[in-house]
C-alpha cells in the first residue's frame, strides 16, 4: 500500500503543482524518503518491491523530464546492496535521498557559477519558461556585478515566466515580460538566450518546454548564442539505446476554457509540453561539470552513467528482474 503522503507528492507532480525538471527529481527523492519512513513490517524483499511500487508511481506522473526516472533510478539502486534487515535497507535508501538532493543543489550552484562566466555587464539575455538552472545564471551575474537585462516570456499556457519574472526582479534582476509571440520581434535586441532542459538526448537535442525550438531559429536567424543551463541529472542514458524522449501532450483545458470546450463539442486542440531543439541551433549546454558543446552529450552520458543503461539495464530496477540477471 502506498503512503497517502506519497500518493501526494506523485499527484502534486503530475498536476504540476511542484514542476520544472529538478524541482520533480527533488520531489521524487522527497517521496522515496517518505515512503521508506512509513514503511511497516515485512522482509527486506517486501521493502524493496514496495519501494519499487513507489518509484514506478512517481516516474508515471510526467513522461518528459528525464531527472525523474534518473533521481528515481539512483535512489533505488541502493536497494542493489544485500540488507539482513528492513532498517538497515530503509537507511542506505534514505542516504541516498540525501545525497541526492544536496547533489542537486551543488550542480545549480556550479551551473550559476559556470553559467555566469558567460555573460558580459549590460548583455540583454531572453529566457523561456522558468528553469531553476538558468534563473540561477542570471542571477549570479548580477550578484557579481554584471548587471544583464532580461527578456522573460509569459510561456503559455502555464504561464511558468511569471514564476520567472518574480525570482529575477525579487533577486534585483532588470527582467521585462513578453508574450511568447514577441521573441522574434525582440531577439534584435538580444545578445544572449539562455533557457533551461526536461532532457539532453545523446546526440546533443535538448528537449525543453513548448516553444524552445522557435526561439532556437530565431535566435539562429541573428546570429544570436543560445545556451541551455541543465544538469546532468537531465542527460537521457536511454536515447543512448536510441529511446526517443516522449513529449507529454497536456489537457485541452490548459489551453481554452472548459466553457468553450464544452460550447464546441467539436473542437479539437494539442497542448503538447514540450519540443526538441536540434544540436546545429546550440551554442553550448552549462552543465556542472563544465561548458560543453551538445556535440560531447554523449560523452557526459558515458562519464555520469557508465556502461549502465546502455548495456541493457531496465528503465526501473525491480528485485524479480535482479533475480533473472
Ligand atoms: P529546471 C520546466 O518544465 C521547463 O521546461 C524548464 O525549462 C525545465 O523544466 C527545467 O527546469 P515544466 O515542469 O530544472 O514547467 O531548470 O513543464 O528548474
């Protein structure tokens, strides 16, 4: 049975009441922890098979930001170790939660640091949806005296770039919101673009929030550097194996009002979350082991994740399938 505090977390992610790619992966970790917390009686074996319930429910709740099945996948692998009890398994999971999250906030603190380094004092810089990796760039700059000017956009239909526009001015950031149809109309203006990552395939495609890809030509048309902040964490080990990232496709209602559906029985309308931005339109990825140019994903995929997944590892580990090995 599944904690009704974790049961939670899973629908708060899936509704996107706690959203953005390592908001979700901390979620994740936060819940695992939970769950292993309430976690009553039987064998090591139940545990684990519980605990492994509780991460397929987590990595079902949203199908695009690879750090969910990643920060799942690493908590679980701490099952991996042979326990002679519930309590001595339930510890090394719940060391792993914590590394985990406090692994998470060091990469944004490299990236902000990295991340920075590329932005000059006075440098305009437009920004799409919110990214916790790219808000935390343009915030260091400004923390180190290189002032930039922001281009944020609203991002329907959620409208994340107005959780943008509050952490930047609250952080003292010169940030102006647009409607995403004014990118090209103000990319002339642009020195820089920087936006955040669901999932870095291997071949250095970025797969970020609707409307990424557009920005991408426009800014390609000016000339103009387009950077993407993303963590490790949000490298797909399965697009080594040639997996295609899903893009998850949203309720109607998040683009037109229920009324309107309803008046207009026949209206047919995509909502998809996400689109993909080929490698040619990337400058660079800021990750927190460095600079990288999308052309070297693959090998950061190699270095992070080993010969792990592409050796044929499951998506999610289960004791069944260890057993089989
Ligand atoms: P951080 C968000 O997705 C956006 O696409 C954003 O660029 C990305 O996650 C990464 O965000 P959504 O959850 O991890 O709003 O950098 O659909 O915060």
């Amino acid at each position: 049975m599944i904690p009704e505090s974790v049961a939670r977390v899973a629908d708060d992610i899936k509704a996107m009441r706690v959203r953005g790619a390592s908001r979700i992966a901390k979620a994740a970790a936060e819940a695992l922890l939970l769950a292993a917390r309430e976690y009553r009686g039987g064998s090591v074996e139940d545990f684990s098979r519980y605990m492994v319930s509780v991460g397929r429910l987590l990595v079902s709740t949203r199908p695009t930001a690879v750090s969910l099945p990643n920060a799942v996948r690493y908590v679980l692998a701490a099952l991996r170790g042979g326990f002679s009890s519930v309590e001595e398994a339930r510890a090394a999971v719940e060391k792993r939660c914590e590394q985990l999250a406090s692994y998470i906030d060091r990469a944004v603190e490299r990236i902000a640091e990295i991340g920075s380094g590329v932005l000059r004092s006075g440098d305009v810089v437009l920004t799409h949806c919110n990214s916790v990796a790219a808000v935390s760039v343009l915030v260091r700059a400004q923390q180190k005296g290189r002032a930039v000017r922001v281009y944020a956009t609203e991002t329907r239909p959620k409208f994340q770039g107005l959780v943008t526009y509050r952490m930047l001015s609250e952080a003292g950031v010169d940030v102006t919101l647009i409607p995403d149809s004014a990118v090209r109309s103000v990319m002339r203006e642009v020195d820089k673009v920087i936006v955040g990552a669901d999932a870095v395939a291997a071949n250095g495609a970025v797969v970020n929030k609707i409307g990424t890809s557009l920005i991408a030509l426009a800014a390609s048309e000016r000339g103009v550097d387009f950077y993407v902040a993303a963590e490790t964490y949000k490298f797909s080990p399965y697009t080594v194996v040639g997996e295609l990232v899903v893009i998850e496709e949203r309720s109607p209602s998040e683009v037109v009002e229920e009324s309107f559906i309803r008046a207009h029985p026949r209206l047919a309308v995509r909502n998809p979350s996400f689109d993909v931005t080929a490698p040619e339109y990337i400058t660079a990825i800021i990750t927190e082991v460095g600079l990288i140019p999308p052309t070297a994903a693959a090998i950061v995929l190699e270095e992070v994740y080993g010969s792990g997944p592409v050796s044929g590892e499951p998506l999610l580990w289960s004791p069944e399938e260890d057993a089989a090995l």
